[in-house]
C-alpha cells in the first residue's frame, strides 16, 4: 500500500505524455494547393534542367509516367521524376528543341499523402524561344464496338508532323493528350505546321498503337493547323493490319492441314474432286482437307485467303492424302440450342468432320412424350456442299401443336463422317416456340444521315436477334419480335459485301461506319413489349472521322 501513491503518480504521467490520433473529425478532401512552380508558368527562352512542384502538404505521385502528359515529344525514358515530402522535381536529362513550346500536364498524378486527393488543374507551359505557342486541336472521339469496361480516359490523340518518317504504330506522336471521360480531347500549345492526326486505345501504355490488338482512327488527309481546330471526330475500331499467309501444311493422318497466321473471313480452294472425294472444314486459322480414301498421288490446291482488313494471299500446294494408322477423331455435334422461334424453326448442327451420311430413322423431333416429327432428307440442307460439315434443319411447326419446348434427338450411330466415324453420344437440342400473344407486332423505323446499303441489326443482351440488309432505301422492319430490351444497331456496308470492314491503314482506308439509335435521353435501349408496335424509330447516323 505504501507503494500505491508512486503507482498512480506513474499512471497519470505516461497518460499525459501519451500521443494519439484523435477519433473521428472530418476527412481531408481538399487536393494540395500549389505553393511554388520552377520555372514560374509561361516562361520564355528558358530551357530548364530541372522542374520543380512545392505544395502546401506531404504528396505522392500516382503513376507519373503516364499519367504526366509532356508535349511535344520527349524521351520519357530519361526523366527521372521523384517526390520528397512536399514537392515533386522532375529531371530532364534531355536537350530541348529550340523555339519550341513545351506544356507538362499533370492530370492526377500529384496526390496529397494522407487521402489521395489529386491537385487540380495543374499544369506548366513554358517556351524556348520568344513566343507561346497557342494553337489548339480539339472534338470528340467514339468507339465502335464499345466494351463498357474501358474508360475512354485510355484513348490518346495524337500529331505526328507531316515530315515525320515515324506513325502510330512505330513511335509516339509529337504532340498528344488523352481524351476525357465521355471522349472529348484537345491538344493546345501547338505550333503552326502540317500534321497527320490519329487515335487510339492505348491498352499497354506504349503511347504507340498496337496494329493487332487496340482500337485506333486516324485522318486520311495531312491537316494544316494555322489557327485553332475543332469538331475533329475519331471512330475507333480493332482490325489487324497484319498481312494473311499460310505459315505452313503438312500431312495429318488421313487429312491435310493448312496454317495461317489469322482468321481469314474469305477462304477460296480450288481442287480435282472438291465436292465430290475431297471436302474440308475451318477451324482456328487452320483448314483441314479430308479424303474419303487414300490417294497414291498429290492433288494441287489453290488457296486463297482474304482477311477483314481486306489483304489476300494465294497459294498453290499439293495435298498428299496416305492411311494412316492414327486413332480417328471423335465426332462431335454443336447443336444451336436454346433459341426461341415463331412457326419457323431452324436448327443447325456444328459437325468437327465432313459428313458421309445420315441414319434418318433416328433423326426426329419430339414434342412430348409419345409425339414425334420425323426428319426427312427434304428438311436439310448444307450451308456448304464442299465442306458438309455444317447442317441446317428447317420446318414448319404449326399452331395446332399447343406444346412449347421441342427437342430436336439424334440417337448415336445416326452421323456417320467421312473418316467413317459413327456419333458415339445421342444428341438432345432443346427449342422453344413463341405463342403470338408474347410478341411484339413490328419495330420499324428509318435512317437519317448516312448512304446504304446498310446492315440493320436487332441486339438483345449483347447478340443478334434479327438482322436485315438494305440494299436500296433506308427504312427497316422487323416482324413478330420477342419482347425485351434491344439495341439497334446500323452498319453503313458501302461495298456491300455484307459485313463490317475494318480501316486498313496502308491503303489509307477508313473503317465502315457504326452507329445506334438513341432516344431523347441518348440511350441505346428500347423496350419492346407483347401486342406492341413501335414505328417511326429514326437512327440518326454518328459523325463521321474528320471534321464536322
């Protein structure tokens, strides 16, 4: 007890020398507040070693290679830009061009330490010669295929000069800036001169495109800046420029494979027999040519090959089909299950091999449990004679049947392919028909703003429903629609080959035009409802790449 006094003398010093965090209190959302810039915004005939930022708090960088945006170009890889408490200095181990005005933007780079908040509006322009420069180019840029999951903050936009022996896919621009949430861009701080103008996604952070895998536009013509630009729009799309080839073909088994280095959307084969003894299948950049029987000699093949970008290869090889004692393949069936339809339905059989036959008694369609439609050969047809290996079942299914799922049965043995490869697993399909109460009666509508012949396609949960080509006129029509939410979305096909083609940027050729109806609200979507019509849907056509 004599020592109790001490201990409590003890307890109430540590406790006043005792520091912490008060609880609770407002959070800091305030960005730092620039204190001092070197050199001073603005200057003229400097060429600075150093770039100094001093703030009114501790801050961190948020990563400032490439959310610092510097114009013209510089070579990023020889700053070094670094934070010490307070301040950011930026060493550019580089000579600057001369008479030249340079803009550093800093975007949110440049946070405060304690909560991540961002300076704003912070940015430094400064010149090497007598003048500012102050031009600008500026307007919107559009994705054609839209993935929600990208920001347009990944796009950049860019100059190259005129003169530049460099593009965007080989170095980066000269001038650049990335475009805003909703896609607007502007570069400013440009000097007077002749430029090319492109755009793209920069997925990889190159500040270059990749030809293969990102989205990119670009202007046809050199643009003369004199005076400020507006109104530019960029469509951005994916096509890969690289050119198609056969990379090789060799025996396989009894088949013989042709490789290539990307997925054509044109195949031409030119072949004795084709059709007859010979047949072939595509896979993933690969054709495979099957013989029904060995052949003692080589057949010549001439294949040719376009890609999407519109680049075509031809080819002569001599197919060599031998026996071989190689386990066959399997074959496989990929029915189209699941689809919905109205009196009409069509079905389709995906097959891995050429067909050779069909067992047609046990090839039906069931309704219920004792209710069948026999298969008969007037209901098939191949949308290739040359390939056969894919299989399209047509019929009528009249009203009078009440029942509303029908599965299409193929007991195994019923395919026998042209290996001699029986179905070892019997096929069930599932299909549901529509009564005419749940459809909608018509969406119809038309185009404004752009030249056919178009593609119009009915989208529901990111596929197609319905789609019609417009050779001449530019109204649409679609009958008898499941309700739902949809998409309409317009392909302006103006080589009409019924596709979308993407830019092929050695030809100088820009991608073909997409656009999507938008109601007052600018949405895509449309709500269609059973007994509805919705008429007198006008698409207005986007801009066009280029100015307005």
């Amino acid at each position: 007890m004599r020592y109790l006094p001490l201990f409590i003398l003890i307890l109430l010093i540590s406790s006043c020398a005792k520091q912490s965090t008060p609880l609770g209190g407002p959070r800091d959302e305030d960005p730092p507040v620039l204190l001092e810039l070197i050199p001073k915004n603005e200057s003229l005939n400097i060429k600075p070693e150093k770039i100094t930022l001093v703030f009114d708090e501790y801050i961190k960088l948020d990563n400032a290679n490439k959310n610092i945006i510097i114009t013209p170009r510089i070579n990023k890889d020889e700053l070094i830009i670094s934070a010490l408490k307070n301040s950011v200095i930026i060493e550019l181990n580089q000579e600057l061009e001369d008479s030249t005005t340079y803009v550093f933007n800093f975007q949110k780079s440049i946070q405060d330490l304690s909560e991540g908040n961002s300076a704003e509006n912070l940015k430094l322009v400064f010149s090497t010669g007598t003048t500012i420069d102050s031009l600008t180019f500026s307007g919107k840029t559009n994705i054609y295929f839209p993935d929600p999951r990208a920001p347009y903050e990944d796009i950049i936009v860019g100059l190259y000069p005129s003169n530049d022996t460099t593009d965007v896919f080989t170095a980066p621009p000269y001038y650049l800036t990335q475009a805003d949430s909703i896609g607007n861009f502007k570069i400013t701080n440009i000097k007077s001169g002749d430029y090319r103008a492109y755009a793209w996604k920069d997925d990889n952070n190159s500040l270059k495109a990749e030809f293969k895998s990102e989205s990119f536009d670009f202007l046809p013509d050199t643009i003369t800046i004199d005076q400020n630009i507006e109104d530019i729009n960029f469509n951005l799309s994916k096509g890969d420029q690289t050119p198609i080839r056969i990379l090789r073909s060799s025996t396989n088994a009894r088949g013989y494979d042709i490789i290539y280095n990307k997925t054509p959307v044109e195949i031409s084969i030119e072949s004795a027999g084709l059709g007859q003894k010979i047949f072939y299948t595509e896979g993933d950049k690969r054709i495979k040519l099957y013989a029904k029987e060995a052949l003692a000699d080589s057949i010549a093949t001439k294949i040719s090959l376009k890609d999407s970008v519109g680049n075509r290869t031809d080819s002569l090889i001599y197919a060599k089909f031998e026996e071989s004692e190689r386990r066959k393949d399997e074959l496989t069936i990929s029915p189209n299950s699941g689809k919905s339809f109205y009196r009409e339905l069509a079905m389709e059989l995906t097959f891995n091999k050429p067909l050779q036959s069909i067992l047609y008694d046990s090839l039906y369609l069931s309704y219920d449990t004792a209710s069948v439609i026999q298969i008969i050969p007037t209901m098939i047809s191949f949308i290739d004679s040359m390939r056969m290996d894919k299989m399209r079942i047509n019929m009528t299914i009249p009203d009078s049947i009440p029942m509303q799922i029908f599965t299409l049965n193929a007991k195994d043995s019923t395919f026998l392919d042209i290996e001699g490869v029986y179905n070892e697993k019997e096929l069930k399909a599932n299909y549901k028909k529509l009564r005419l109460e749940e459809l909608a009666d018509e969406i119809s509508g038309s185009i404004d703003g752009a030249e056919g012949p178009f593609i119009v396609q009915l989208i529901n949960k990111n596929e197609i429903k319905r789609e019609e080509f417009i050779n001449n006129g530019n109204t649409f029509s679609f009958r008898l629609v499941e309700a739902g939410i949809y998409q309409i979305r317009v392909i302006a096909d103006s080589n009409g080959n019924k596709r979308w083609d993407p830019a092929n940027f050695s030809e100088n050729r820009l991608a073909e035009q997409v656009f999507y109806f938008l109601d007052e609200e600018n949405s895509q979507d449309i709500t269609i409802r059973a007994g509805w019509t919705v008429p007198d849907q006008i698409i207005k056509a986007s801009p066009k790449t280029g100015k307005n």
